[in-house]
C-alpha cells in the first residue's frame, strides 16, 4: 500500500478548492448556519417540538403527525426500551418498511444513547443472521409478516426480545393509496409500547456511536458502518445548503418513498425535514398515482427518485392537470434511465421547476457529499461525462487520485476519496477494512471519477464488480459468500450482467462440489430462499472456473461471458 505524504494532497486541495470557491454557485451559502446550536438530533426534534408543537412533521396516507406527538412518541418507545432492560449503547433493529413507527423507534433508541441499527425487511435467512450478530443487536422491532424470519435465526444472534407492529397501527381511519391492508391495532405490540410511560430527557453525547448502517463491499458479508448523531446534523445541514436554503429557513415538505432503512432514505425521509422542522409525506412504497395526489395535497417542495420515476409520473393519466408548482427541488438518480436534456425539458415545460442530479454519496460517507444546483444554465450539468455530482457541500473535501493515491490533474480520471465530518468512524468489528478504507482521515471510495475545469465532481463508475439492480447495490462478493454456503457449490465468482430493464443483473458462474449433479435451477430457488429477491443471481454451471496461475478466478473471462448470455 503507498502511502501519499498529506502535504501533497493537502497542496493539490488548494488547487482544487481555488477553482471550486471561483465557480461557487450564487444561489448555495459557502458555509452552513444552525440556529439550533447542536450536533444531537434528539435535541433538533425537542426544540421544533416546543418551536412548533403543532407543524406536521410525517404524513402517512391520512394520518398526520405534530412535532409535539413525534416528540411524545419517541420518548414512550424510549421508555418501552428502558422498561424492557436496554441502557445506552445496546444495539436495537429496526427491521421494517417505511411507517411512522420506523421514525419514532429510531428517535426513541437515540433517546437513551443507544445505537440504531436499520435492518433491511428484504434480508433472508443467512443475511440476517450475518447482520443481526455482527451488530450484536439484543432487542427487535419488526413487522408481523417478518418475525418468522428474526424467530428461526434468533438463537445465532444476542437478540433476546422480538417486538411487533403492523404498517398499519398508526392509522386511525381509512388508508387511500395504502399498499397494505389495515390491521388489528391490538393484534401487535405497538400499541403497548405507545402506553409505556415517557423516558425522561437525557444529555445527548453528538460523538457517541448512534447507528450502525449495514452496506456492502468488495469482501465478504455486508459492513456496519460506525454513524453518530453528529454525522446525522451535519449530513442533513449541509443537504440542506445544497438546496440554497439554511437550516430551519422554509422548512421543506418531503415526499419520500425510498426504503428509509437506506441511508439515502433516511437522509432525505428522516434527517433532512427533522433537522429543518419540516415535514415527510412517507410512501411504504412507489405509486405514482398517489405520488402525484400527495404532491398537490401537502405543497411537496422535495423529492429524490429514479429518473424512471419521474417519467412515470410524466406518463400518468391526468398528469397534465396536477399542480406540482410547489416541487422547486425536484433530484433524480440516474440508474437505468439517465437524466438527459429532453426528460429535463418535458419536466420543466409541465411543472416550470428544473429536474437535476442528487447528490453524491455512499453509506460509509452518510451520503448527500455534493452539491448539484447552479449548474443547469445551458444544461452545463448534462453537458459532460454522466454522471455530474457538483462541488462538495461546505465542510467536505474531495480528491481525485491515481492507484499510487497521488492526486491527478483536473479532468482526469482516478478513484474518488473524500474527507468530511460525516464519514464513518470505522467497520464496525472489522479493523482491517477500517485501515484499507480510512487512510489519514480520506475515506478510499472506490469509485472512478474526475473533476470538470470548474472543480465539479463527475463520477464515472462505481468499483468495476459492484451491481446496480433497479438502483439497488448488489455486492459480487456478499452473493458469492451466500452461494457458498450451498453444500453442492465448490466455487462461485458472481459478475453483472446488462439488463434492459434492471439495468444490471447479478450473474453466477459456480463450480459444483465433485459428484454433485444439482442443477443451475435447482440453486437459484435456494437463493431466493437465502438472499434477498434483488440480489437472487441467475445462475450458470461451469465444470471449472477460470483461474490465474496464482489461484484467481479470472473475472475478466467472466464479465466477457456474462455479456454474451
């Protein structure tokens, strides 16, 4: 590993902050104002609780929310917590989809110090025994349709107490648009943790660890990544910088669908309209129907979906009469369609407001790393290489490098690092990743990318073997360890595969264990019973993968194959 001296990638930020500072967009503030004065989140939810008892801080499908219920909630489930034996820094999975019940567990687990793990309510079997133990979670939140999944893994995992609520248990009338049925409010545990008595307010610890956020990489099973509170308010002050505004001025109105068990979910579905005392029209799920009614009836000012989402919107019957005037901040992410000039062009001539790229980030960085708006005069920002990220938000710094580390000169390419107040603290349990990942404070990405002549961010590719399914990240490494603990299977080297429609799909080439005669069939229903269904591979068998004369499997071949399938 070479080591970079930091003068010279000190002396190379210099040169690339100069350009930055000298293409600075006039509408974004260079630096970030708090009025609050904290780097807790509980304490952003307390003050908009006595600032603004009454604001409605989540909508869902008919039930509304205040700040002061918020605030309520989360210290009875603080206290629930308390009552059941949890004490600061005990690790408790929230493992649901979206509901209002996933912000208030979250709010109420930092309330007594302890640590928020988001458990994806997609994982299987061997997934969620990987991640409920690595994270050492004791205690579970959980949808009834999934406490199956958390029973039959629960005695190779600290987890010692498994509660219940429905979706639906926050309703208190019809649910229009609703992806779900109704249920039984009684027939959970929700109820029962909602009568449990407030927790009393304690100091909060900004630098304590807060969340542990489950990601991928390039070895083995998913990493924690090590998140505080003070990562959180800095994430979602400088988001909202990027967005022209400071914090708490014109609290924004949020439409979210993106799972809030993602960091990007939970960015802009939970962090964003708390830290500003805003308000989140939460979706379980994408519907552009009811997207579209929501918009109108709460004045949605924001949103982040795929570019496909936005056509979709586009092509819905009796778009052409909805009044979106009120989503000035419209951001897509470019998946398997790219935001071009002609889908900006349909969206501005319907709705007058200018569709652009969201922002660059990945779970070790907390996300939201760039800033976008500014760039959109002539179309500058589609102009160039896909995909264009912006300039970094105030506080962030980001570099180019060659594989020695040593920064490259603008416009050319090289990995990405970046170093802000939001990068992760470590892998949690996994100090050789931590080391090969966080070298002198810059966080070693992965991704290829370059600087434009104005210092913009233009991110190219993602690490060559990483997959993205509908926008989802699929690990080559984390589907080959899962294939691995099939006992027919010898070895497994997983590719991406184009897909018209997913964009990428995974692709397992598998050697079988000798005498084995399981078909590829066979192995791909035992994946969709082990993995989560976006990760499921489409399977082939071959009699032997290739190798290197040093015991590689040769992923190059196997790109070349994958294509021709």
């Amino acid at each position: 590993m070479t080591t970079v001296a930091s003068s010279v990638l000190e002396a190379a930020l210099a040169e690339v902050r100069q350009v930055q500072q000298a293409n600075w967009p006039a509408a974004i503030p260079r630096e970030v104002r708090d009025p609050i004065g904290s780097h807790g989140l509980v304490d952003h939810l307390r003050h908009w609780a006595a600032e603004r008892p009454d604001t409605v801080a989540i909508a869902f499908y008919g039930r509304e929310i205040g700040y002061a219920e918020y605030d309520e909630l989360s210290d009875r489930f603080a206290g629930w917590l308390l009552a059941n034996g949890a004490v600061a820094g005990d690790r408790i999975g929230v493992n649901l989809g979206n509901c209002p019940q996933f912000h208030i567990a979250m709010l109420g687990i930092l309330k007594i110090g302890a640590v928020h793990v988001p458990v994806n309510p997609m994982l299987r079997e061997h997934e969620l025994a990987h991640e409920l133990s690595d994270a050492g979670v004791t205690i579970v939140l959980t949808q009834p349709a999934l406490a199956p999944f958390v029973e039959s893994v629960r005695e190779r995992t600290p987890v010692r107490l498994v509660a219940t609520t429905d979706l639906s248990d926050m309703l208190t009338g019809p649910a229009a648009g609703a992806p779900f049925e109704v249920a039984d409010p009684t027939a959970t545990d929700w109820h029962t943790i909602m009568g449990s008595p407030r927790a009393e307010a304690i100091p909060t610890d900004p630098d304590a660890l807060a969340a542990l956020n489950y990601t991928g990489g390039t070895t083995g099973l998913p990493k924690g990544c090590e998140h505080t509170q003070r990562h959180m308010v800095y994430t979602a002050a400088t988001a909202t910088v990027a967005t022209g505004r400071q914090v708490g001025e014109n609290p924004p109105t949020a439409l979210v669908f993106l799972p809030v068990f993602w960091i990007a979910g939970e960015d802009f579905g939970i962090l964003l309209p708390l830290v500003n005392g805003g308000t989140v029209v939460l979706m379980t799920r994408w519907d552009a129907r009811v997207a579209l009614a929501e918009i109108e009836r709460y004045h949605v000012t924001s949103m982040v979906g795929t570019v496909d989402n936005y056509v979709e919107l586009m092509d819905t019957p009796g778009f052409a009469d909805r009044d979106l005037t009120s989503l000035d901040n419209p951001m897509a992410v470019s998946f398997v369609l790219k935001l071009d000039s002609a889908t900006r062009a349909r969206w501005r001539e319907a709705t007058g407001n200018v569709l652009r790229e969201a922002s660059y980030g990945m779970t070790e960085t907390h996300t939201a790393d760039t800033i976008t708006l500014g760039f959109q005069d002539g179309d500058h920002d589609l102009a160039g290489d896909p995909v264009f990220c912006g300039l970094p938000v105030p506080g962030t710094d980001v570099l180019i490098v060659d594989p020695d580390g040593n920064p490259v000169p603008l416009g050319e390419q090289g990995q990405i690092i970046v170093r802000s107040p939001s990068v992760m603290t470590a892998y949690h349990r996994n100090p050789a990743a931590t080391e090969d990942a966080l070298r002198d404070g810059w966080l070693q990405t992965g991704d290829l990318g370059k600087f434009s002549d104005r210092g913009a961010l233009h991110y190219l590719a993602r690490n060559k073997e990483m997959i993205k399914t509908n926008g989802m990240s699929v690990f080559p490494s984390e589907v080959e360890s899962l294939l691995m603990l099939h006992p027919a299977i010898e070895r497994a080297a997983v590719v991406p595969k184009p897909d018209r429609d997913r964009g990428q799909v995974a692709f397992a080439f598998v050697q079988l264990v000798e005498g084995e005669e399981t078909v590829a069939a066979d192995l791909v229903e035992w994946a969709r019973g082990n993995m989560a269904a976006y990760k499921v591979p489409e399977i082939e068998i071959l009699d032997a993968l290739p190798m290197t004369a040093t015991g590689k499997v040769r992923k190059g071949d196997l790109f070349a194959m994958a294509e021709g399938r």
